[in-house]
C-alpha cells in the first residue's frame, strides 16, 4: 500500500508524517524505533522488534483505533 505525504521541518530536522491508518495497521506507538534504510529504489522504514511487555499495549491502541475508526458500522449492527 503506499501513501502520498508531505515533508515537514521542525527544528533542524525534515519530518515524514505517517498516515493513522498505516499506524493502526503496524501497531506503532509514540518512541518506538524503527529503521530507516536507503537505496536507489526508494526509502524503507522497518520497525524495530517490540519487548513483549510492549506487544499487548500495542495490539490494545490498535483494536482501540479500528473500534474508533468503525464505530458507526459497529453501532449499526449492533442495532440490526
């Protein structure tokens, strides 16, 4: 899947945003790290591996976001 972003600056320092939606679908959360990796074809992000203690708050935010992104739908049926 690919995003269209624009390229901020704070400070010293260029800023890519990411998309919600691609941080819902990876479970990323505010300070984790991650790699930045260049060649001649692009721009890679890989993110780094998540302690386990991290991994279940991880996967929290994430179900809290889609819940969020689908409360009307999930309203509805549950109506029906």
């Amino acid at each position: 899947m690919a995003y269209k972003v624009t390229i901020g600056k704070s400070g010293e320092t260029f800023v890519l945003p990411l998309p919600q939606e691609a941080v819902g679908r990876l479970g990323l959360s505010e300070g984790q790290s991650a790699d930045l990796h260049l060649d001649q074809t692009g721009l890679y992000l890989s993110v780094a591996e998540v302690p386990a203690e991290d991994a279940f708050d991880q996967q929290l935010e994430a179900a809290r976001w889609i819940m969020r992104k689908y409360n009307v739908a999930r309203e509805k049926l549950a109506r029906e």
